[in-house]
C-alpha cells in the first residue's frame, strides 16, 4: 500500500465527478447510431443464476454464434460470461471466434474462499475454454485495510493465469465512500489487473457512474505513471441504451477516444442486449 500513497493522491474531487456526469449525461440527450453499436459491440453477454443449464447456455451460444447471420451488417457482442462449469459448453457451440469466453472464477461472487482455491479455479476455467477471468477483490479484507493482502492476491492471480485477461471486481456498491473506490481501482490495476469492473451484481448496489467516473480517473492516473492501459467493465444494472451511453460518454470524456472499443471497454449486462438492437435498428428487437 505505502508504493500506492508515494506514487499516487487517493483524493477524489466529489464536485468534479459531479461535472462530468453531468456532462456526459447531457451528451447522451444527442445519440449517435455509432456509439449505440460500439456499446452493443462492448457486451459481456452474462449468465451467472444458480440455475443454469447446459441447455440454456448452449442455446446462447448459438445464438451469438448465428447473430451476423441475422444482423450483418453490425457487430457481434465482445464476450458471454458465464460459471466455470459451463464454460466448456459455451467453447463447444461457440463459432464466432471474435467473441470471447469470460469465466467468473476466485470464488465469485463473494470471494470468500482460500487464495489456492481461487488460483485452481481459475486455471481450470482457463483448461475449460476461458479466454478471461472474472474476480472479486477479497472485499472483507479490504473493508480491514489490509491491503498488501488485496494486492497479493489479485497478484498472485495474475501470475497464475499468464497472458489470459483478468478483470477485478472491485464490487463498489460495498465501497461507501469514493475514496475506497479509487483506493480499490489503483490496488488492482497496480497487482496486474487488466480490467477493472464495478459489481457482481449480486449483493449490493450495481454500476453508478459516479463509480464509473472514479475509476476512470485512476485508469488515467494508473497510465501516466506505467503507460499500461487498463479496461474498465460497469457491470449490473445497466438495462437501458440511455444508461450505456452515459457511461460510454464518461469513458470518453475522462479517458478520451482511445478507449472507446472492446478491448478497453466492457459492458456486464444480460437484458441490455435487446435493448440496444431495438434502439439501433428501430425495430423492437428480442433476439437474445
């Protein structure tokens, strides 16, 4: 933590924010079809019940497999994001090789488990078919202010996994205060997270783009100081095409154009989907 503090202010400018969101939600008043499509094109096309089948998940990947069939002339969602156990599946009925399989692994959603456990999990994921991995920081340790044990963690992970990309949920609906928010995003980002990622969705509030807007922030600060460009995936909750586009609109007034593509920008939703297809055909859409 203290090569955090010397390399970094954790301060957070809460009027700032404030002006910002507020600039980029009178922005998305004027939507462009472009970014309706970049939005749709930075899915994480998510499934994480407990009562996931082979079949339900098999059915979704044929369905994204088959989408430029029906919609050529858009693109494809960015990843489906399911269990480890169904990630062979998904590897399976998956055609579309531009479309990458995400695995939450490390004991998600809580992450209460043991650090060996959560690196297992993780590799088996990977053995499975994973082309990314999903994790939760270990939130009560954070809550303590242990940090070199976050950081080691999320390192550790990082190191077992190699080359795969890892996303860190900083679950920040758990995280009350916008300093902890920005204290969680550059502890991750500084142990080799690729991404950072609001919510699980699970437990506490999903996505705020005052959040979004914080993390922005450190990515900004993290890539001054390293020159490393990390992601950033809001994730739960985002159900509207107005919602994606506020937080594409604080992506591109924090961090500029450069993020705005699915290699630095995710979207973690289930229902947005159709959502925005009706938005950007004018048909009302359920495809998926």
């Amino acid at each position: 933590m203290k090569k955090i503090t010397q390399k970094y202010s954790l301060a957070v400018d809460a009027k700032q924010i404030s002006a910002k969101i507020e600039a980029a939600k009178q922005s998305a008043k004027n939507i462009n079809p472009e970014a309706l499509k970049q939005c749709f094109n930075s899915i994480d096309l998510t499934t994480l019940n407990a009562a996931d089948t082979i079949s339900q998940v098999k059915k979704m990947a044929e369905k994204v497999s088959n989408f430029s069939n029906v919609y050529r002339d858009l693109p494809n969602v960015s990843a489906i994001c399911v269990y480890p156990a169904l990630v062979n599946t998904v590897r399976k009925y998956l055609t579309d090789k531009k479309v990458n399989i995400a695995s939450v692994a490390a004991g998600f959603p809580a992450s209460q488990t043991f650090v060996d456990v959560k690196i297992k999990e993780s590799i088996l994921a990977i053995e499975n078919g994973a082309d990314e991995i999903d994790i939760v920081i270990s939130i009560g340790r954070f809550l303590e202010q242990d940090y070199d044990f976050v950081y080691e963690e999320i390192e550790q992970i990082k190191k077992a996994i190699g080359n795969i990309r890892l996303k860190v949920i900083l679950e920040t609906g758990a995280l009350k205060d916008l300093q902890l928010i920005r204290t969680a995003a550059l502890l991750a980002m500084e142990a080799g997270a690729d991404f950072i990622k609001t919510s699980t969705g699970k437990f506490y509030d999903a996505a705020t783009p005052e959040a979004v807007c914080v993390m922005c922030e450190a990515i900004g600060d993290y890539k001054e100081q390293s020159g490393r460009l990390v992601g950033i995936k809001p994730s739960g909750g985002i159900s509207t095409a107005a919602e994606a586009i506020v937080y594409y609109n604080i992506l591109k007034l924090t961090l500029g154009e450069s993020w705005l593509n699915s290699k630095l920008f995710r979207i973690g939703a289930s229902r947005l989907a159709n959502n925005l297809l009706t938005e950007i055909v004018g048909l009302e859409a359920a495809y998926f």
